[in-house]
C-alpha cells in the first residue's frame, strides 16, 4: 500500500445476472483489494438477496452497510445526487453494467477523473488479448478502458487470493481436517471413502441420465449437491424434497444435499472432493485453483455463443486428453449426437488420474500470469 497520500478509493458497480457467479466474484475482488491492498472498497449491488446467501453477514434491509471492512451499497437503479466528492479514484462497472448517469456526470467534474473500467467475463477466446486495456473515449472527455480476465499473460489473468492455495495445501494435508469438515456437512464414512463428486449445475444439465450411468456403474460415488441445485432430478433420485441433510442411496449412487455453502466452505468443498463440477464463472475459476478433475457447465447464451467459448477454453485446457473435452461438450449439450453416457463415463473416470495431473500443471500455468487484482491496480496505476 502506497504511505505517501490517503488511502485509494474504488467504486465497484454489480448488477447479478447469474444468480451467485457476478455477485460472487465481486465480492472476492471487494475483499481482496480491501484486505490485500489497502482500497477503500464500496460494492454497490442490485440484489441483496442472492449476495447474502454466499455471504451470510449481508443484511438484505440495509442501504447501506459494512462487512469485511467493505462498504455495500444497495443499488437501486437510483440515480441519486452525486458530486465530484462523492467519486471514487477508481470506478469499475462489472460486465458493462451501465452505472447511474449521474455518477459518471459527478465523474466528469472529479479532478483528476477517475480510472474508469469495464471489468469483461471471463473468456479463452484469441479476441480478448487483443482488446484487453483497450481505451474507449466517452462524453466529456472521460475514458473507459475495458479489463479482461483471462488464462495468458496477455490478459488481466485469474482472481486469487494471496494464501489461497498454502490454504489448500494445509486443508488437503490435515486428514483430520478434512474428515471434520465433511462430517459436519452430513457425509458418512462410508461416503468419504467413496469417489466424493460435488454438483453445481443450471437446472438443463443432463444429470438424470449421469446419475443413472453412476447408478450402474462399479465404484462407489457419493455426489453431493447444494441445496436448490438440479431440484427436480435431485428429488426424483431421493423420493423426498431436496432439503439440506437428505440423501439416498440407489446401487452404487449416494445423493446427498448440502446446505447452501458460504464461499470459504465452498472452496474446502472443491478441495475436497475427487470430481467437482461447477457452473458459471466464479465456480469456475475456483475449481481451477482446486487442483482438481472439474466439469465446467458454461451460462447458457442465445444461439449457443456459450459452446464457442466452452471450446476455446477447452482447447486450451483440455488439449491433452480428450476425454475431458468430450464429457464436457456431451455435458454442455454442444454435441448433435445422442450420447451413451453409460459409455461415456467410464472412459472419462479412466482418465481422472491424468485429468487431475494436468489441473496441477495448469494451476502453475495460471499462477504465472499473476492475479486480477494486482494486475488490475497495476494497470490503473499507469493510466492515472
């Protein structure tokens, strides 16, 4: 943190789109550059509700409100009253949320104006490089730069935080640990001794037809699933409602479902388990520091833009086996042909040892692309 003049302020706009994936990486970010750097952090959100279930502090009431040292603000589209005073040194619109005019008229008098980003989603494809930091002058001679994630050097890189992964390690080495965490989510010893697989899906993933092919399949598996995900499939499974702390188990298939988990027990969930699959972009992103075999369920977009982003990223990530890239596509439906999932899975668990190499090699490969938040100050540093 800079000693030579106050502390930097920064405004973060989140409009939540995708339920817990835009409020979740904001939040992380909030806090990384609250704790970590020493920013003057206030989150403004649109929808209390879904941030409280990933961060159970949020009071859901309040305008405004302090927690992890961040200040959130409830973003009602107001456009309020705002003066130069009122700006922050940095102002980032998360996915090109359109932030009040009246916020970016008061950025206009601010002297000097704020850095101004659009933080972009997260994409593989070749484009981003060449877009990321790219300017965009508007009105009143203000300019907006746009700031990509991304998995190259030639990008904004992944969000992480700095202990993050010394946490996993310790987490992965403490058995003890490890066994207490999963207990206290429900999961027997037996289920622990099985091949533990977490679920995070949109509700058209095929996992009825998944769960049949674990069902008939030789090895154990306890899949466990947060509460309010794959409902109907989950429900069919059990015979009951798909409440936190019910669970079946048909042949070689236990269903158990979780309670809806704050991130740091998400993350010790992903540690945990030897398949993990996740939705969206901050499952995503976590699942790759995880270091373990994942299935990515990628936001479904009109005319299935969504499968050229899946395929750039599994281009890059999943070049060296193709059972991955495979069960990933039949998994996104980005395939014309009926799939044999009783087929499909063996193949696929056949290869979990190599898969879970690779995530190890590629989590070092991330790591030297530095992180978001670093590299994000570091960039705002030099359009200042």
């Amino acid at each position: 943190m800079d000693q030579h003049h106050q502390k930097t302020t920064l405004a973060l706009f989140c409009k939540v789109v995708d339920n817990y994936g835009d409020i979740g990486i904001c939040w992380r970010l909030a806090r990384q550059l609250e704790q970590e750097h020493g920013i003057g952090v206030t989150l403004w959100v649109d929808d209390l509700q879904s941030f409280q279930r990933i961060c159970p502090q949020v009071a859901t009431d309040r305008e405004t409100q302090q927690v992890s040292a961040v200040t959130i603000r409830h973003w009602r589209g107001q456009d309020g009253v705002f003066t130069a005073a009122d700006i922050a040194d940095i102002v980032i619109e998360f996915f090109a949320c359109d932030i009040p005019p009246a916020y970016i008229a008061a950025m206009a008098e601010r002297v000097p104006h704020p850095v101004w980003l659009n933080l972009e989603g997260l994409s593989a494809e070749a484009w981003v490089e060449g877009c990321h930091t790219l300017p965009s002058p508007q009105s009143r001679s203000l300019v907006k730069y746009f700031f990509f994630p991304g998995f190259t050097g030639k990008t904004g890189g992944l969000l992480l935080e700095s202990g993050l992964l010394q946490q996993r390690q310790a987490f992965l080495d403490d058995q003890a640990a490890m066994a207490a965490f999963l207990r206290q989510l429900g999961v027997t010893p037996a289920e622990m001794a099985s091949r533990k697989v977490s679920l995070f899906c949109y509700p058209q993933a095929p996992v009825a037809a998944v769960f049949k092919a674990w069902q008939g399949g030789g090895k154990a598996i306890a899949c466990l699933v947060p509460e309010g995900v794959a409902v109907d499939t989950v429900e069919a499974f059990l015979g009951q409602a798909a409440q936190a702390g019910a669970s079946a188990t048909r042949d070689a298939l236990t269903v158990r479902v979780l309670p809806f988990l704050p991130q740091q027990d998400y993350d010790k969930l992903l540690w945990a388990c030897d398949l993990n699959f996740v939705r969206g972009e901050d499952s995503f992103v976590r699942a790759q520091w995880a270091g373990k075999p994942f299935v990515w369920h990628i936001y479904p977009q009109d005319e299935d833009l969504h499968h050229v982003k899946l395929n750039a990223f599994l281009q890059s990530y999943a070049a060296t086996t193709e059972k991955l890239a495979e069960f990933s596509l039949c998994w996104n439906e980005a395939t014309k042909a009926a799939v044999d999932w009783s087929a499909l899975w063996p193949a696929f668990a056949a290869d979990m040892p190599k898969i879970a190499m690779m995530a190890m090699d590629w989590q070092q490969q991330m790591l030297a692309n530095g992180d978001l938040a670093g590299n994000l100050l570091k960039f705002a540093e030099t359009v200042r």
